[in-house]
C-alpha cells in the first residue's frame, strides 16, 4: 500500500514540473577547409560537435552501445560522437577481414584480425579524440570525439545546433571541429528561453 502512494506522488510530482531549464542556440559559422586527403574533404561541413561542461547530468540518459563497422574497405561512419563511459562495438561487415587499431590517447587498443560476422568492443573511458586505423588497409581511418557529457550536439550542414532544457547556470561551452582550433567559452544558460551563441573558429595550428 506505502509503495502504491508513493509511486502516485511520484507521478504526480513528476508531472507538475513546469518548463525545464533553458536551451543553447548555436551557429557556427563556416571555417576552413579540411586539408586535402582528409575523408571528409567532399563533405558539406567538417565534423564537428559541440557540449557543455559543468551541467549535472540527465537523470534520463543511459549509456549506448555504438556502432562503426568495416564495410566495403571503410569504416562505416567515419566519424562519431560518443559519452564516456559508452561502448563502441567494431563488427566486421565485409566479405574481407581488417584489422582496427587505435594510438590514440583517449584509448589505445589492438583487436588483431578478425573476418566477416566478428565483432569486437571496447568502453570508451576517457574522454578526447580516438583515430581508428586497419593495419591492413593503410586508407581505412575513422574518428571518434568522446564527449565528457551527453549535454551535446553535432551541428548541421550549416553550422546550427541547439542543446535544450538545461538547467539554468554558468557552463563552459566546448566545440571541436575537424580543421579547427578548440573551442571554449563561458556561458550563461537561463531558467527559460534561449541563449544564442555565433562562434567563430580559428584553423588549426599546422
Ligand atoms: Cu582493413
């Protein structure tokens, strides 16, 4: 009977939350040509992501199980935004075997060879950029920014994106873009309504 109330007050309470927190609009505008060989160069927009630092995280997030698989000689995306802590499964998907190896620092790993309807996986435990490699298809790359929150966003073709209903308070916005120098700037989130930011990205230094 006590758990029966409590789980109506719970419902209850719930749904008499008003509006929740403030949204982030962004526009990034258009910034330097990814370098030639890169594989986004034919892409509209280099890759690109954008979180917030600081806000407590969402009661309602749970971890995912992300996907980049080798298909037809590529990695399939090749590119990704994942949370710490996630896990990243690597299946083999094509009719030839690959390799998938990583020095980045973020996590370094070696999954040895393995042939089609294989899949490996690793946790994805610190946050940074991860450059996968196959040591048997020297064109094979794929990259993945693991973001410290899932208080993120990628931006579109154009540059926009939009992190909603956060909490209102003082944040640090972060933006890597492919090509670009980091991104950090302190910002103001409201109880309600939008806070715009346009953000203008220097090239990477060479
Ligand atoms: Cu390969």
């Amino acid at each position: 009977m006590r758990k029966f109330f409590f789980r109506k007050c719970l419902v209850i309470c719930v749904a008499a939350l008003p509006a929740f927190g403030g949204d982030l609009v962004g526009k990034i505008e258009a910034g330097p040509v990814p370098p030639e060989g890169s594989p986004s160069k034919d892409a509209p927009s280099p890759p690109a992501v954008a979180w917030i630092e600081g806000v407590p995280e969402k009661p309602s997030f749970s971890m995912r199980t992300l996907t980049i698989s080798q298909r037809g000689a590529q990695f399939d995306p090749q590119f990704l935004v994942a949370v710490v802590g996630e896990t990243l499964a690597m299946p083999n998907d094509d009719n030839i075997a690959h390799n998938v190896f990583s020095y980045s620092e973020a996590k370094q790993f070696n999954l040895g060879v393995y042939p089609k309807g294989e899949s490996k996986s690793v946790v994805l435990d610190k946050p940074g950029k991860l450059d996968m490699f196959c040591s048997i298809h020297r064109h094979m790359h794929a990259t993945v920014i693991i973001v410290p929150t899932s208080w993120y966003a990628e931006p579109d073709a154009e540059g926009n994106f939009a992190v909603r209903e956060i909490p209102a308070g003082s944040y640090t916005l972060k933006i890597w873009r492919e090509g670009s120098k980091d991104f950090a700037k302190e910002i103001s989130i409201p109880a309600e309504g939008e806070a715009h930011e346009a953000i203008k990205l220097e090239p990477a230094a060479e």
